[in-house]
C-alpha cells in the first residue's frame, strides 16, 4: 500500500513539474507559439496560446519588468497584439510599423506610407487613407505584411522595413470604406487577408495574395452573386446584394494539414433595412471554410440568420482539438456577440455541441427571421433582460437580444424597447488545451432598439440616461459550452484587450486601468498583478522566448512594455481621472453651450451608403444635453408635431403645456445636473448642467477657441464621430471614460499630433495649425475641462503637460 501511495505522489510531481515546466504536450492541432509568436494569434489556429511555461503559477511573483520602449511617434497608442520573430518585436500605432528589440525595446527600424503624391510604387500609397490598421501585422517569408486602411496590404522588408510591394484587395480606384481591419495571415507562401467595409454598400471578401509578388492567387466575395450558391438566400426582385456587406474585420485561421482557412463575417448591409433583403442573407454572419489553394468554399454556418442588429460575428475563429464520444475530433468555435459559444467539427461544420433553431420575436415589415440558432444548454457570458429590468429609466420596456428595432410612425411598432446591446465584439478570445477553457469578455449594455423609415439610414437613435454598463470576463468549458468561471467589473476596469494563456497555467490580460494581471487559468484568481501607469490601453500580449528566457510583452499607451522573471522596473503610478462634481457623462455625448433646447431633433447618421442621411427624431431634444451658466434663463421651444410638457424627472419643475411653435423659459439659478422628459412621451430624455460662472486662471482653452473648434469639427469629424462625439463604433468616442482612459496620462502635444497626422481620415494633416489647435479646444470642453483666458498656442501645449491635470479639481 505505501508503495502504491509513493508511486502515486511521485507520478503526480512528475505531471505537476511537466505542466509548469511547458514540456507537457496535448494532442492538440498545434502545440502553440512556441520561442516566436510570428501571428498576431500566436499561430494559425488563433488560440493566443504558448507553449512556453518558464514564467508559470509557482515562478510569476518573481516577473517583472525588463524593459519599456520609447514612446510611439505622433502621439501614438497601439492596440495591437506584439509580433516576434528571430528576437525583433513588429506592432503597429498610429501611422507607423516599427520593428523593436525584443530585449530592449530599442528601435530597429520603423515605417510609414508615404503620404505625397508622387511617381511608381508610393503613388500607390498616397492621399492619407493609407494608415496602418490597429491590430498588428504578420509575419513570414522574410517579411511583414500589413493590412492599411485604404484597402490595401503592403509587405515590409523584415530586416530593413523597406517596401517590398502594396496589393489593392478592395475595388480600384479605391471606394470610401473599404479597409483592411485585421492582421494579414501567412502560410505555406500564401498571404491572407480579409476587406472590411464598414457600412458603405461594398461586398466583403477574402483574397489569397503570393507572398513573393503579391499577386491575388484566388478571392472569395461573402455575398455570392448570381449563380453562386448562396445567392438565393437574397432578395430576387432587386440588387441588394451587390451593397450586401459581410465585411472581414477580424482575422483569418488556418489548418494547413487540411488544406482549409476560415474567416468570420460581418453584418448585412443596409444595417437596419431588412425590407429590402428578405432571405437569410448568406454569408453574412457566418464563419466560413474555403480551400486554402483555391478559394473553394467547404461549409459555412450562419450564427444570426437575416441580419437586423448590426450584430456581426466579430470575434475570429479557434481551432482547438477534443475528444467526444469517444473520437478525437477537429473542433472550430465561434462565439456570437451576444455571447453564446459555437463550437463545430471544422472538417464538416457540422456541431460539436448540439444546436438549435429557437423562436424569436417578430417584424413582419423588415422580414426577420422566424428563428435564430442557440447551443443546447449553453451559458452567454452577457446576461438577458431580466438583468436589466430593474436597471432602465422609468418610460422604457426591456426586450430581448433578439427583439427587431421599432420602425417609427404611422407603425403601430412600441417605440420605447431597450434591449440587450450585442456586446461580445472586436476583442480576440483566447484559448487553453490544458484547461479546454476558451477565455472571452464582453460588455453588458441596452440600446434603444428602433430605426427611421429610411432602410438606409445607419445609426443609433436616442438618449438613455443613467444606464450602467458592466463588463464581464469568463471561461467557458470546450466539452459543454458552460461558462467555469466569471468576473463582473466596470468596463473601463474590464479594458478592450485581449487575452494570452500559457503552459504555466496562467492567463494575462492589460486590464483598463493600467493593471496587467496573471490569472490562474482554471480558477481565474488573479495571482499577479504590475501597474504600466497608463489608463486605458486596449493592447494585447504575446509571449516569447529570447536567448533561453521567457518575455510577455504587452502595448500600454504610448510604449510596449516587456517583463521577464527577476525583471527590476518598477510599477508606475497611474493617476485617477477626476469625476465630474455633477456625475458621470461618460458615453452620452457632449453637454453643448446653448441657452435653448427644443424637442424633435434632426439625426444625421455617419455617412454610409451613398453619404450622410438624416432623420427628424421626435423622441430627442436638440440638443440632447445643454449647458449653462448659473443664471441663465432658458428657453424650451416646440418645433414638433403635438403638444410638449416638458417635465423634471424629480418633479421640481415643468414648463407647463407647450403648444406647436410655442415656447416656455425657465430662470435655473442653482448649480446642478437636471434630467427632464415629456408627459407626453415619457422616454424621451434631456438633461441641463448648469455651472457656476467662473473662468479658470490658468484654464486650458479660451470658450472663442472651442466655439470655433465646434464648427471646424462637425465639418471635418461629425461623420465618423457624430455630432455627440460619441464614435460610430468604428470611430472611436471622443468624450467620457473610454476618451479620458486613453488620455488622461497623456500630453497635450500627444494629443495635438495624434490629432494632426490622423485627421481628417481622408485627408490627414491638411487643415492649418491653428485649426487643429482650435478641435482640441472643443475636445477639451466637451469632456468639462474649464475655460480659461487665453487660446490654446502652439507653444503653450507643450507645456500643459498632462491633460488630466487641466481637469478641475
């Protein structure tokens, strides 16, 4: 008995050390990024999983930082996933690619697309569209190959970064919106790459490129056209498919001993108008599998049949391997953005976990889908609305996922839906073969769920106050679809970056607040945790090996940070955003400088198909949030179709029956925050800062700068921004916590040239000085930082050194 017991604990050492040690190996396709990570994933199965395991459960107190890089140029943040090869780290920010010392972080080399017009090969890469895409490059062949966002993919000399060759995978000449989003994929010679495009009326598609040349080898369009299999899933009486969406935003996957690649695909187009697309819509979102020589489609499956939501499927594939029933089987998941987990046999796509078609609710006039796919059994990492029940202001009803938006009237549609925001997007999962845990987060939200009469219009309607957002990391078991553990946090604490496992049996993620933590990969305890000193990096990490010892490395900001055991830097401080004394208005919009507010507002979208429409809201004031000082009488005016009673939501005020055309004023002479709706129509929302009057001494800006900062922005910037600064989805906010996350720590010079060589998108850099200075000036009152006597100066930005500490006290 004692000898059985010793053998016992000594094979049970043995497991433990071979775990820890990284030496154990599963059966899985591939045994991870190993001493490179040469893909933005790691590998091509995407699982952002190493195989190294130096830096593992036992050894991690000892990590710590090794090494910071200097700062990106522009004012630059980088959200991309580092890249190593042969000990050089490759990531992108802003305008550039730079190549780093993967122990140092010194600069090897950088490159930018050159921006004049001029002869040969950079005439291909003129006029500003051609900035480098946010989440990284690949590598293979002796090059690095980026995705730009004017849809083309460019190869880089690796030692050098000198220009090998730039391909157009999009149409010629190039139309508005179609970009390259994601990290270009390499293997066995052949480059891939995915054209997203936006929400402009363009047809998503994936090309095969020689890696040598750059020549397209085979393309695969994600709307089949006529006599495409496919094509019957499209409205016949019209040509909605030729403007049909399906964009390639994330990036691809491939399993070479099958010969297959597969990509996920975006949302239909028109986003909103079902209407004029009735069918399934094939291959919108779907994953699909094509034939890595020929572009031959294998199989596909739809997660969200007849697209309505803008829902997308937004997060890459994984290929992991199980063993089910008794077989081992060749498994590719997928996970929709309402957080439900897919899990297929990537050879057949068949399921792995059942599957099926459950009842949803109805439109019949955008023709939505009788049912939707659900996994039997399955947990969502996002809650559903008994959730949210109690969460919504008074006036509104709580629908479902899958509730169609509301058309407006004579419709007899309930115009007063919030239901749960598609919010499993964009940020890459990551998966584990020691644990057979994938490992996700999203973001829990409502939005108003309806749209205008116009099938075409594209853009989110409604203000809805007070309504939290929460974020949500979790791992969810391969075998059942069952979520093994989850963390509830705010979404800023939760941060945009992705996530890494490692043989140590550890989990590394860049939290929002500047933390970068190691979780315990199975129980998801956070056993080690570094402050970079920046809030709001959305950067994922990689790990590596270099001369026999292991990094992680991870983009913070400005700056790549890389850590290593016995590492000396210190953590850094990262200051704490100061809140603003009448609460948090942080993804709302901006509060606007007007002494008048009226109901019935005219919306304007982001200018997608065919250019900017608009729509006359009457469930919005205009603006939706005013500002102003102590002692101001304000005017409520009537520009609508029925009578208004505007209305305190505390009931301390009302300005009485408004009649069509008529107007009612108010004297607010106390300091405060007011949230108002209608009787009429009680959710329609507005709300009123009012501030004390006092122009800061030393304020950043002068209330003249920022006003002319407000014109130049709605001509060069409200069509991606909006008029709210609120960002598109694509666009990124330019007010509240995700804003003063990304920079807060941040220079106001960072801020200025980030501005400058970026903006406007079609054409960087080609507005003056002082009108550049004058946007920042709005920006800066937009997110409530005072005024004060003086403009903002070229000399003077550099030395308001940090924005955060212009923000009142």
């Amino acid at each position: 008995m004692i000898r059985h017991q010793l053998f016992r604990f000594c094979f049970a050492v043995v497991l433990f050390s071979l775990w820890f040690s990284g030496e154990a190996r599963s059966s899985e396709v591939n045994s991870g990024a190993g001493r490179d990570w040469p893909l933005v994933s790691g590998d091509t199965t995407n699982q952002r999983y190493s195989s190294l395991g130096n830096i593992n459960l036992r050894t991690v107190q000892k990590l710590g930082g090794a090494w910071t890089s200097t700062a990106f140029q522009d004012g630059a943040s980088s959200r991309s996933t580092p890249v190593i090869h042969d000990g050089v780290m490759f990531v992108n920010a802003g305008t550039r690619v730079y190549a780093l010392d993967a122990t140092s972080g010194k600069l090897v080399w950088s490159w930018a697309p050159d921006q004049r017009q001029a002869e040969g090969l950079i005439l291909t890469l003129r006029a500003g569209f051609s900035v480098p895409n946010y989440q990284g490059v690949g590598i293979g062949g002796g090059a690095v190959y980026v995705g730009l966002m004017d849809g083309r993919v460019a190869a880089l000399n690796e030692k050098t970064g000198s220009l090998i060759w730039a391909q157009q995978i999009g149409d010629e000449p190039r139309r508005i919106g179609q970009t390259v989003s994601a990290a270009p994929t390499y293997a066995d010679g052949i480059v891939l790459a995915g054209l997203a495009n936006g929400d402009f009326g363009l047809r998503g598609r994936v090309l095969a490129l020689d890696a040598k040349t750059g020549k397209e080898l085979w393309h695969f369009f994600t709307v089949p056209g006529p006599g495409e299999s496919g094509h019957e899933t499209w409205d016949q009486s019209n040509n909605t498919w030729k403007i049909g969406g399906g964009g390639v935003w994330q990036v691809g996957t491939i399993d070479t001993e099958l010969g297959s690649v597969y990509f996920a695909v975006g949302n239909t187009t028109p986003s909103w108008g079902g209407e004029l697309r009735g069918g399934d819509n094939l291959y919108t979102s779907s994953v699909i599998a094509l034939d890595l020589k020929t572009g031959r489609k294998k199989w596909h499956f739809q997660a969200i049949h007849h697209d309505i939501w803008d829902a997308d499927v937004a997060t890459a594939p994984i290929l992991y391997d199980i063993k089910k029933d008794g077989k081992n089987r060749k498994g590719i998941a997928i996970i929709r953005s309402d957080g439900y987990l897919f899990m297929l046999d990537r050879e057949t796509g068949q399921a792995l976990v059942p599957i099926e078609e459950r009842p949803v609710p109805q439109n019949v006039p955008s023709k939505s889908a009788q049912t939707q796919p659900f996994p039997v059994g399955a947990d969502s990492l996002l809650p559903d609305c008994s959730f949210w029940k109690a969460k919504i202001p008074a006036g509104f009803v709580c629908g479902e996922a899958f509730t169609p938006p509301s058309l407006p009237p004579p419709s007899s549609d309930p115009p007063n839906i919030l239901a749960p925001m598609w919010g499993v997007r964009n940020t890459p999962m990551s998966y584990n073969p020691q644990t057979g845990l994938f490992y996700a987060r999203g973001i829990a939200s409502v939005d108003w769920r309806r749209r205008t009469e116009d099938p075409y219009y594209w853009g989110f309607l409604g203000f809805v106050p007070d309504v939290n957002a929460y974020g949500f990391l979790a791992a969810i078991d391969s075998r059942t679809s069952k979520i093994v553990w989850k963390h509830e946090m705010p979404p800023e604490t939760l941060g945009q970056g992705g996530s890494i496992t490692t043989a140590g049996g550890l989990m590394f993620r860049l939290a929002g607040d500047g933390e970068f933590n190691a979780y315990n990969a199975k129980t998801g305890e956070i056993v080690w945790q570094f402050q970079t000193g920046y809030r709001g990096g959305s950067g994922s990490p990689s790990s590596y090996e270099v001369n026999g010892e292991q990094y992680i490395a991870v983009p913070v900001g400005p700056v790549i940070w890389g850590f290593k055991l016995n590492g000396t830097l210190r953590e850094k401080t990262s200051s704490t955003p100061v809140p603003s004394p009448y609460g948090d208005f942080s993804e709302s919009g901006a509060f606007q400088s007007t002494d008048r507010i009226e109901t019935t507002k005219l919306q304007s979208d982001a200018g997608g198909l065919g250019g900017v429409r608009y729509y006359l809201d009457p469930y919005s004031f205009e603006p939706t949030r005013a500002r102003v000082k102590v002692g101001t009488t304000v005017t409520f005016g009537n520009r609508g179709w029925e009578t208004y009673t505007i209305v305190a939501r505390d009931g301390s005020w009302t300005t009485g029956p408004i009649p069509v055309t008529e107007e009612r004023k108010l004297l607010f002479d106390k300091p405060g925050l007011y949230t108002y709706t209608t009787k009429e129509h009680p959710w329609s929302y507005g709300q009123l800062m009012v501030v004390a009057d006092v122009v800061a001494k030393n304020g950043a800006y002068s209330s003249e700068q920022a006003s002319r900062g407000q014109n130049l922005y709605t001509l060069n910037c409200a069509s991606c921004h909006l008029d709210t600064l609120e960002g598109n989805g694509q666009a990124a906010p330019l007010v509240g916590r995700i804003f003063g996350g990304h920079w807060n720590d941040r220079s106001f010079t960072d801020l200025y040239e980030r501005i400058r060589t970026t903006m406007p998108q079609k054409s960087p850099g080609s507005l003056s000085q002082e009108a550049y200075l004058d946007i920042l000036a709005y920006l800066l009152q937009a997110n409530n930082f005072p005024a004060g006597p003086e403009p903002l100066k070229p000399d003077s930005i550099k030395f308001k050194s940090v924005i955060g500490d212009a923000r009142p006290q």
